[in-house]
C-alpha cells in the first residue's frame, strides 16, 4: 500500500544568493566639476546676462543705449516712450492726490482777518457821519450800467475772431498741414527729415483743448530731448536740429474727451514723416 505524500516531510533544497549585475553605470559619465570650469561657466553666465542686459532689456525698458544697437532695433524709441509713459501716469496721480487734499480739507475762519474788516466798516461809517451821509449801505452797492446784450457779444465775438487768426493762420503761408483727433489716452508722433542746424517753423494747437508734447529727435545714434510740456493749449516757435535725423512732437490726450490736433510747419526741411 502506498504511503501519502507528506509535504512536511519533503526535503528543502538550499538557497543561494546570487549576485546581480546592473548596466546602469555604464551608461553614466562623470563631470569633473574643477573649480576652473566653475569659474568659466560663471563668467560666460554673467557676460551672457551682461549683453543681453545691454543690447535689450536697458533700450527696450528705459531708453538707456549703450551700444547703440538698440535705437537701430527700434527698442530705445520703446523704452523712451514706456518712461515717458510712466513719468506722465505718475505727475496725474500726483495732481490727483493733491486736488483730492485740497478737497478734504475744510474750510478755516481767520479770527485776524474778520477782526480787520470790522475796523474798517467802523472807519466808513466814521466817515459817513462826518460828511452828513445819513447811511453808508455797504451790503448794497450801486448797481454798475450793463451794456447791451448785442454789444457783448459783438465784443466776444471780434476776440473770438482774432483768436482764431492768430491760431490757425492761413493754409498758403505754410507749406504742411496735418490734423489728428486724439481719443483719450491716445498719443502721436510727427516728425521732420532735417539737417544739422536747419530751421523750421510750426505752429500746433489743440482746438481748445489741451495736451501733453514731447519735442525731441533722433538719428544716427543720437537722441535729445528739446522740450516737454503738460496740459498745454497750442504753441509757436521755430525748432533747429541739433544734428542730422528726424525731429518733432510726440503728442498724447489726457484729457477725458477727444481732441482735435493740427499741425503748420515750413522751413528747411527735407520731408515730413506722418505715423
């Protein structure tokens, strides 16, 4: 008779550990880090930043050329318009916060002041008893002669008239004309091809309105900066260049409804470049 298989009574083979080989560091190839490389890898990082620095961010950002590469990209004309830009916002939000000031603070009465206007009145009405006037009306002032309504707006009229010849002469005596309308918070740049120590005339003005310019040029690496204004109605002159290249106003309305600009120029210049 068979006997049964007992699987506790089986004989148990040995176990043996075998050693197992990995490819992964094979395929690993070490860096010296020397201190030699370290400095190299760190002064080509720092020239790389220093160029780009130089070439881009500084034009692109604020105006600041040192090479002269970034007028020619066009990124120093960004970069003078961005700081003009920032230079703008900051005077309105600072004219803000000082009309805003001077609207919260409240209204004050000077003792010393009211103190004088009753000496006076008692003066006058000293006076008044002297020379046998039976009552000095101060609240009261004899009514002033009003002319005519159609003689003030005769007279308002002919000031109108002259004020419009002055500011928008006749087109035959310039040799261009140019007009823009503004939206609010819109800006424009006109500019005049010109030689070193040309002269040319112009006369811009906002139609009754105002807003802020930026004279200046640029060319052949230079750039300056003739004059600036804020707020302003219309202006006349004559601008020289101060070398060879474009030359004339940046115009932007910062006022809260259109505004119409018009431009006159004549002169020695060789071309009127229009945005």
């Amino acid at each position: 008779m068979q006997k049964p298989f007992d699987i506790g009574a089986a004989p148990v083979p040995p176990l043996h550990a075998e050693a197992r080989h990995s490819s992964v560091a094979g395929n690993i190839n070490a860096v010296d880090a020397t201190s030699t490389g370290l400095l190299r890898a760190t002064l080509g990082s720092a020239a790389a930043g220093a160029l780009i620095l130089g070439l881009f961010w500084l034009p692109a950002e604020y105006g600041i050329d040192p090479t002269g590469l970034g007028r020619v990209m066009g990124l120093t004309q960004m970069g003078e318009i961005k700081q003009q830009l920032y230079a703008e916002a900051e005077a309105d939000n600072a004219a803000l916060a000082a009309a805003a000031l001077a609207v919260s603070l409240p209204a004050t009465n000077d003792p010393a002041l009211a103190e004088r206007l009753d000496g006076i009145e008692a003066q006058l009405m000293a006076i008044a008893a002297v020379i046998g006037a039976d009552q000095l009306t101060l609240a009261n002032p004899p009514t002033p002669e009003v002319a005519p309504a159609s003689s003030v707006e005769q007279v308002i009229a002919s000031v109108a008239a002259a004020t419009d010849t002055q500011q928008a002469p006749a087109t035959s005596d310039w040799r261009d004309e140019v007009s823009y309308t503004l939206a609010p918070g819109d800006g424009i740049e006109v500019k005049l091809v010109m030689e070193e120590g040309a002269i040319a005339e112009f006369l811009w003005t906002a139609n009754g309105a105002v807003v802020n310019y930026d004279t200046h040029g640029d060319g052949g690496g230079n750039s300056i900066s003739y004059e600036q204004g804020r707020a302003v109605p219309d202006q006349t002159g004559t601008l020289t260049a101060a070398f060879t290249g474009n030359h004339g106003w940046f115009w932007r309305n910062r006022t809260e409804e259109p505004v119409t600009l018009t431009l006159f120029s004549r002169g020695d210049y060789s071309e009127m470049k229009l945005p």
